[in-house]
C-alpha cells in the first residue's frame, strides 16, 4: 500500500483540493510539504500529536517536511475555534517557545541537509511594511469571501478586531513564501484551518499565474487542536515536565472506547492489518486496546523506557498491588517538613490537599467521610488520621475515587 493509500486507510484526508495531482506526487516522494505550529506555549501538547505522525509518516515516503513555527503569527494569535482573543505575547516569549518545539520536534522528524526543516515565520512577517504588504497582497482577498470564511464566523457575533481578522492574510502569506522560497508545493492542516489554507492556495495562484503547483489537504481531526489532549487538569503536553510519562499514559489509557480505534489507526505506526484484526476483538478486551495505544504513544514521545515504568505504573495500581515496583512511574508528592504539625504528625486532609487529590480541607473531608479515600489500599474512614514520617519514608499510595492518586512521601 502506497503512503497516499494509507492516508485514506487511516482516516486522515478530508478535503483535498487537486486529488489526482497530490496522490501521485506524495506516492513519487516529491511533496514538499508544511504544516504550521503557532508557539503559544513552551511545549507542544496532544493537539499537535497528529500532525507530528502525518510529518513522519510523509518523510518516511520520501517526501520533504517543513515545520513553520509561526514565531510572526503568534503576534496576533488565530481566532479559528476561540470564542475570544489570544493574550498577547512578547517577542521574548514566543522565540523561546519556538526554541522547545524545535527539540521535542526532533523526536518525530529527522532534520538536516537534504531533510526536514524548521522555518520560521518572523523571518518575513515582523520586518514587514505594512504599506508595501498591503498594495501587494490586499487586493488577492475579497472581504466578502473572508467574512464567510468558518474561522471567522464564530466570532462576528461576539466581535473580531482588525488584528485578527488579518491572520488569514498572514498565514496565506506564509504559503506563498514557502513556496518561493523553499519549494513547498503542499500545505496540511487540521480542519479548522481549511479557509485559510485555501487563501494561499489562491494567493499563490494569482500571484505567480494559473500554473503554480500548489496543493492543499485537511486531515479528519475528530481531535482537534481545541479537543484532543484537554482533560479536567489542563492541556496533555509533550514536555515530561509539565506532563509527566505516566500521566502521558494514562491519558490514552482512559480515553472513551469510541475513540480507540480511530487513534490507532491515525495516531500508531501498528501495521494497518493488525490494528484490522484487533477491530475485530470482543469488546471485552477494549482494555487491552488501550494499553496498546498508551504504550506506543508514550514510546512514541518518552522512549521505551518510561513507557514500560509507566505501563508498570498503572498495572500496579489498577491490580490493587499494596507494593509498588521501585521502577514503577507514579505520580509522586514530597511533603516538606512545614507540612507537619509539631508533633511530627501530618493528618490526612493536609495530604489530600498538598497532593493535588483535593483542592480544598473541606473537600478532602467529604472525600473521606463518603469512603473515597485509601491509603494503600485500606480506606481511610477518620479525617483525622494522622501519619508520622516514619509511615511515609517509603512512600505511601494515596488513592481518591478510582483514578486520582499519588504516591506521598517525606
């Protein structure tokens, strides 16, 4: 099967423009090909996990990606899928965060002569002149078109300022000199994006005639940037700091069992044929489905090795082990010696509260009074109980409700 073919196979092309023409190019291994990253953040996050494994699996075919960190768009921030503005950064915080992409980025796409590049809008849109800008490139659009445009339409209600309803020509713009510049023949996006895409498209066309060779292709994104990787803590991010491995896991490992062969097929490597034959498992095993997807996703970004502690981890705690193997990844709290009392005594509400399990003492009493509370493995039913250091020397599993739990220790 040609890589075109396994793009459809998985579910990943949604709307195309130009079928035949990106089909038989992507197959020879002659796209050169971007896909745009706004830093807005030092990491990326489960969102932009998608188009990591569609640049991978493109350079794997032969073909030429181009990450394009959007270190100028980021200046005005993308009003698609947001119902308001994007606070504004300085030039200081959005290189630095383009910095990050560049190494966690590494671990998906081989750069280097001859290879992948990282680009950098800023390069050509903060030194713009505006005059200039927009004699040359105002006249491509029709406001008219733009105001029907899906990424605006959300927000016309609610109000659209100038700044961003400019980010279509910004990001159209960016195609163009792509295309000029470095030879990329192909642009990819999530679906929210489609309007935009298709405005460069168009730029390039009436810029450089009839004939430029520009191509544009959406991927299926049940899981969009606004979707995927969001969880009642927060963003799910790539970076170990901020997301740890084992929570990196258990993220794939909880996701609905609607979504589980979908993110086998567009998210693992898995051969095509063996993720066929686990479609045709007893839903009894659905289980079993998720600890195959958590382990390649969380190879995929930490390695082989945290992704065994991590799978280690999880397997500990959902068996209801009372030991924890030393290599196990588990969320792990450190009490500090102000926590204890001066009896050297800690109670359990502290414990709850200082692990992130409850957000306040009164929530962590009611935790414990309605019997959702163990500490390893015995339920604790006095929101008094105390515990000494000597009882968390070793390290003490504190578990609220079936998912929430730390390992607590002094």
């Amino acid at each position: 099967m040609q890589i075109y073919e396994e793009l459809q196979a998985r579910g990943l092309l949604a709307q195309l423009t130009d079928e035949e023409e990106i089909r038989e190019l992507i197959n020879a291994g002659k796209a050169t090909f971007y896909i745009g990253f706004d830093p807005t953040a030092d990491s990326l996050h489960v969102g932009h996990f998608m188009a990591l494994c569609l640049m991978k699996r493109l350079q794997q075919a032969g073909n030429k990606p181009i990450a394009l960190v959007g270190g100028g768009t980021a200046m005005i921030g993308d009003p698609s899928g947001r119902a308001d503005m994007r606070p504004m950064m300085t030039t200081e915080q959005i290189d630095h965060n383009c910095e990050c992409f560049y190494k966690q980025m590494a671990r998906f796409i081989d750069f280097g002569p001859g290879k992948a590049q990282m680009v950098n809008n800023a390069d050509w849109l903060r030194n713009l002149n505006f005059m200039d800008f927009m004699r040359d490139i105002g006249p491509c659009f029709s406001v008219n078109d733009m105001l029907r445009a899906r990424c605006y339409v959300n927000r016309l209600e609610k109000g659209l300022s100038f700044l961003e309803f400019s980010y279509m020509l910004m990001q159209s713009y960016d195609f163009y000199m792509l295309y000029k510049n470095y030879g990329c023949n192909m642009q990819f996006g999530g679906d929210d994006q489609w309007s935009n895409m298709l405005g460069g498209t168009e730029l390039i066309r009436k810029k450089l005639g009839k004939d430029a060779y520009a191509m544009t292709i959406t991927l299926l994104l049940k899981h969009d940037g606004t979707k995927m990787g969001k969880t009642s803590g927060g963003a799910v991010w790539l970076d170990p700091d901020k997301t740890s491995p084992y929570d990196f896991y258990q993220y794939w490992r909880n996701i609905d069992d609607a979504d589980v062969h979908k993110c086998l097929r567009m998210l693992t490597f898995l051969p095509l044929e063996e993720i066929e034959e686990m479609e045709k498992w007893d839903g009894s095993r659905i289980n079993e489905e998720k600890t195959i997807l958590a382990t390649e996703l969380t190879t995929m970004v930490h390695g082989e090795e945290e992704a065994k502690k991590a799978r280690a981890g999880a397997e500990a705690l959902f068996a209801g082990a009372g030991e924890i193997s030393a290599d196990a990844d588990i969320p792990t709290e450190t009490l500090s010696a102000e926590d204890f009392s001066e009896d050297g005594t800690v109670d359990i509400l502290t414990i709850l509260v200082k692990s992130g399990l409850s957000a306040s003492r009164s929530e962590a009493r009611r935790n414990v009074q309605q019997g959702g509370v163990t500490v390893d493995g015995v339920k604790v039913d006095d929101f008094k109980k105390t515990y000494t250091k000597d009882d968390l020397s070793k390290g003490m599993l504190v578990r609220r409700g079936k998912k929430a739990f730390k390992k607590v220790t002094a």
